[in-house]
C-alpha cells in the first residue's frame, strides 16, 4: 500500500476529503488474540484485545480498500463484543465496522 493507513480510514467523525465520490457500503469484521479468560488483570487484558482488535480493523479496512479500487473508508459504524472458548478457557474480541468505500473525485 503506497498510503499511510491514517490517510485511507476515517472514523466516525472525521471525514474524507470533500471531493471523494462514495461507491458503496461495506463491512469488515476483525478479531483480536485470544487470551486467558480468567478475572485476574481483566481490565489490562481488554485494553490489550481492544487495541489489537482495532489495530487489526485499520489494517483490514485499508486492505479491502484497495482491493476493491477505493482510495478512503468512512466508517460508519461498529459493533464489538467479547467471545469466550469454555472448553479452552479462552477470551477474545470481536468486531463488525460498516464502513463507507470512496474514491477520489475523477477531474
């Protein structure tokens, strides 16, 4: 990718260069690490799984991005929620982001 990924996703209020034309509306889901599903160091865990969850988004946003010949995404919206594995004992996160794919205005 030739563009840094902060100058292809915009989140929720932050917005595109307004000359981007939109294409269509799309989601990606991401997940992050598992962990130890136990109560002890629970709120560093999350913090941990958040930021990996939304470090994994960015970058499979950016992706699809290009795959589908855009050049920004707007997302729109998200929805995170905690999954856990009973017979490991495992904890993770997991999100779905609607995003808006634009490109850049044809001159």
């Amino acid at each position: 990718m030739t563009q840094d990924n902060r100058s292809i996703v915009y989140w929720h209020r932050e917005l595109p260069p307004a000359d981007a034309e939109m294409m269509a509306e799309h989601v990606v889901e991401a997940a992050s690490s598992r962990v130890p599903g136990t109560l002890a160091h629970r709120d560093e865990l999350w913090d941990r799984c958040y930021e990996e969850l939304m470090a994994h988004t960015r970058e499979r946003i950016a992706q699809e991005v290009v795959r589908l010949g855009g050049h920004y995404a707007h997302v729109l919206d998200e929805s995170v929620d905690s999954r856990h594995d009973g017979v490991t004992g495992e904890s993770w996160l997991h999100g779905a982001f609607t995003y808006m794919l634009y490109r850049r205005a044809k001159k």
